[in-house]
C-alpha cells in the first residue's frame, strides 16, 4: 500500500473510532434521537447536490436508511445516552462482522468457513464476559437496558449491509460499479424526519425545543464531526481504498477502530474498564483477528514496497 493511502486508511480508523466520543460530548446538550436526526441532516445538506443518486431502487435507499440512520444509530445514541461507555460501544459495534456473515450465510447463500466459525465462538466469549462483568461490575457499571440495545446496534448495521451488497450486486449485474458512497449520501434523506418523530415521543417537545435553543459549541462541533468526518470523509475514503485495493489488504485496518474508540475515550471522557471487561474485550478483538485477517493473503500483499502500485483485481472487490 503507498504511503500516502496508508495514511488515509489510519485517518479513516482513527475517525471512526473517536465517532463514540464525540457521541458522548455532543449527547451532553443534545437528546440522542435529535442527535440522530441533526447528524443525517447535515449530511444530506450540502451533500446529496454534488453527489449524483446511484442507479438504484429508492426501495433500497429507503430501507438502508432506516437500518442504518434509524436503527443503528437510534440505538446506539440512546444507548450511550442512558450510561453505555462510549469506548466499551466501539467494541461492541464491531460485532457486526460476524453477525453480517451469518445473515449472508442465510439470505445470500454464501458459506461460512472454519476460520469465521471459530472467530465467532471466541467472540461470543467475550461478548459474554463483558456483559456479565458490565452488569456486576464495581469500577464501571452499565444499565442491562443500555448494554443489549446497544447489541441492536451492529445488528441493524448488518442489516444494512446486506441490503447494500443486494443493491450492489444489482448494479453489477448491469454492468456497473457499486456506488456505496452515493447510497450513504442519498439515504441520509431517510432519517431526519422519523427521528425527529422519536425524538419528540423519547424526550417530550418541551425538552427537544430548549436543546435546540441552547447549542452549546461542543455539541455543534460534534454533530459536525459525526456528520463530516464520521460519515463523508470517513465512508468516501474508505470506498476509495477498497476499490484500490484487495479487501484482504484494507479491511484488517478497520480492527483499529475499537483499539482508538478505547484510547480516545479513556482520554478525553476518563473512561475505565475493569479487568474482566479487559478481558472481554480481549476475547472479542481476538475473534475478529481471527475472522477477519487471512494472514496468507495479508503478508502476501503486505511484503510489497510501500510506493508500489497495486493492480485492481475484480475477483477482490
């Protein structure tokens, strides 16, 4: 991988990953459905007028709107809201890549192997150890409310992935490239409004109407970050990787992410975890190493000099 993209792919994880701080701050002056709402607002202005609709269904871009705007992240906002550690959620959410194969595995048809299998088993250690020792803990407590819908989360976002890949596969069926970066702009049309709705049955109109009086500044920038940064940026890049690159190369960067969402949140928000939600946690990173990284393919590519060029290979896509 040049240097230079390399670069890109550590600003895309470091992104993602300081993503669940900003939810925490910006959730100190925003109620989590308005948070939501606000988020998908800003992305679809000014966005989706330079950024042309993908040659696909609305239905598709309805429905990803709604599992991923209104689902997960209507979860994970409220989840965050009522005590879930901001750091402790970015582990959490990355269950989605093994809850997306196992959706493949029904809907799609596609295979799970040994290696996937065996990742999910070590995982569901983890999962397990984090959410009793969560529940019991003394260092750092979290609500069992909090902590099984914040378990919601990637299960919309898996959703949505294989909507994603449906829609994708349709396009090249056609003939065309999968446009991901135009369906997250076009589908933030979906959001605003029914999380607006919630936001008025969740937190009351009085409340929804003085938090919008009185934007702090930390709440802005906030919503701005989750909604430039966490989601334009974020996404356009990296789309932009993984179609120069194999998957095997660009997708066990995306194991950063939590490794950031803890750093940046013990930082900034002073969060601890106790030693058996380290060891969860450990169990859980350890199941998606071993999901995830095809150490063969990786070293393969991986002993190639750093400023070399890549030829795209479609099989890899």
């Amino acid at each position: 991988m040049k240097r230079k993209d390399l670069v890109l792919a550590l600003a895309v994880v470091m992104g993602w990953g300081t993503n669940f701080t900003f939810m925490k701050l910006g959730l100190d002056g925003i109620p989590s459905m308005l948070m939501v709402a606000m988020r998908y607002l800003f992305v679809m202005v000014p966005a989706i007028f330079f950024v042309k609709k993908p040659n696909i269904s609305f239905k598709y871009i309805i429905l990803y709107g709604l599992t991923v705007g209104v689902g997960q992240f209507a979860c994970m906002f409220y989840a965050i809201e009522i005590g879930m550690p901001a750091g402790l959620a970015s582990v959490i959410m990355q269950l989605q890549a093994f809850i997306t194969p196992a959706l493949a595995a029904i809907f799609l048809r596609e295979k799970l192997n040994f290696r996937q299998l065996t990742g999910f088993a070590i995982a569901f250690i983890g999962l397990i150890t984090i959410g009793f020792a969560s529940v019991t803990g003394d260092i750092i407590s979290v609500p069992l409310k909090a902590f099984l819908i914040t378990i919601c989360a990637p299960v919309f976002w898996s959703i949505s992935n294989i909507i994603s890949r449906i829609a994708s596969d349709e396009l090249v069926d056609m003939g065309e490239e999968p446009d991901t970066f135009g369906m997250v702009v076009w589908s933030s049309i979906v959001p605003p409004i029914p999380m607006f709705v919630l936001s008025l049955i969740f937190h009351r109109p009085s409340v929804v109407i003085d938090s919008i009086r009185n934007l702090n500044l930390v709440s802005v920038f906030s919503v701005l970050f989750l909604a430039y940064i966490a989601t334009l940026f974020c996404y356009g890049a990296w789309n932009y990787l993984i179609f120069k690159y194999p998957l095997s190369v660009i997708s066990p960067t995306s194991l950063l992410v939590p490794v950031f969402g803890l750093l940046v949140s013990r930082v900034v928000l002073s969060e601890q975890l106790s030693l058996m939600q380290w060891i969860g946690v450990s169990f859980l990173l350890l199941g998606l190493i071993v999901t995830n990284l095809n150490l063969k393919r990786f070293f393969h590519y991986g002993s190639l000099p750093m400023d070399s060029c890549e030829e795209n290979n479609p099989e890899n896509h």
